[in-house]
C-alpha cells in the first residue's frame, strides 16, 4: 500500500493538470512510477518527467543497452516497480532472456554481445562501488564514446533516483492484479540492496 496520497486527474490543480496532460500526451502515454509522487511537486515533476524522456528515449545508447543498465539498477535497489516495466522494455529492445533471468535471481550473466556485457559491468560496478574502476571505464568509452559513457553514467544515477522514489512511498504496480517479480536472494547482507556477480566468462 502506498504511503502518500497521489494526484489524479480529477484532484490536480491546474499546474498539475498541465505536468499531468504533456506526460500522457508524450512517449510513456499514461502516469506511472515515481511522476505520480512527483505530482505534489508540479515543477519538479515537470523537470523530472522531461529529463527521464531524454534519458530513455534521447540518448545515443541503444534502447537495449540503456534498458539492460535500467535493470542492474532496479535489481540492485529490489524496485519492483522499475523491475516490473523495464524487464518487458528490455525484451522488446532485443536483450536476451536469459540475461534477464539470470539478474532477476542475481546470477552472473553470460554474454554473446560485448556492448552488453560492458554496460551491466559498468552499471554493476558504479552502484555497488560508487566508482567503476578503469578496465570498465575504458570498454564503455571505447563503445559508446564520451558522450554515451556521460549518458550510461546518467542513466544509472536517475534510474537509482526513481528506484529510491518507488522504493521509499511503495508507488505499487501499475496493473491491478500485477505480482512483484523481485525476491529476496540468498546470501546478501541487506535485505534492501542486491549484490550483483559479475558476469560469467
């Protein structure tokens, strides 16, 4: 159950009506996730909805590259909602099931693409560590250049944002009936962070 109330269309005043028309008129075309708590906030839901579009649909990483990073970071802070869209997202985008399996349970990967695997590496590395240590840094620069290696970074910090968001007012899924995908692992220390492996040779 959701620990705050959210706007609806009925309830908003009309700068959230506003926010509220150019979200659902735009790409994701309906309110989910953490714009719905955003909405008391109607200016920082209005910066947060247009950065989020560019961080998803403008960037020069591929959708299945920028989705797969989206997903070590909803794993890593359990965000089943972040899970729950982003795991469809990335199948359709073209990253394999098994990739997706084996971070839903927190199992070392095994990679055909080496974009994909720089990507997780990357993402896995920055939100465990906080830093990513130079062979990783040097694979995603050499990939996807300094520009993409800018974006990636972006990603997986605004990403970290919403997860934290989802995570801290319980937004619940956006399907009724929806079960949460995520699980507690073994073995992990802390029942809010999942630890990645890294991925398998």
């Amino acid at each position: 159950m959701a620990r705050i109330s959210f706007p609806t269309p009925d309830t908003m005043n009309a700068e959230q009506r506003a926010v509220y028309d150019d979200i659902v008129s735009g790409p994701r075309a309906r309110l989910v996730g953490p714009l719905r708590a955003a909405l008391h906030n109607p200016k920082l839901a209005d910066r947060w909805q247009k950065m989020g579009a560019l961080l998803r649909f403008g960037t020069s990483i591929a959708p299945r590259h920028s989705e797969l990073a989206i997903l070590v970071t909803a794993r890593r802070w359990n965000s089943q909602l972040e899970w729950y869209i982003h795991a469809e997202a990335a199948q359709k985008a073209g990253l394999p099931q098994n990739i997706i399996d084996a971070m839903l349970v927190a199992e070392a990967p095994v990679f055909a693409d080496a974009g994909d695997a720089a990507v997780y590496e990357y993402a896995r590395q920055l939100l465990q560590q906080g830093v990513v240590d130079e062979p990783a840094y040097q694979r995603v620069l050499g990939l996807f250049g300094e520009a993409g290696t800018v974006e990636l970074t972006a990603i997986v910090g605004y990403y970290s944002m919403v997860a934290m968001t989802l995570n801290a007012h319980h937004i619940p899924l956006p399907d009724e009936g929806a079960v949460a995908p995520l699980h507690p692992v073994a073995g992990n220390s802390a029942t809010v962070l999942t630890l990645l492996p890294q991925a398998a040779a």
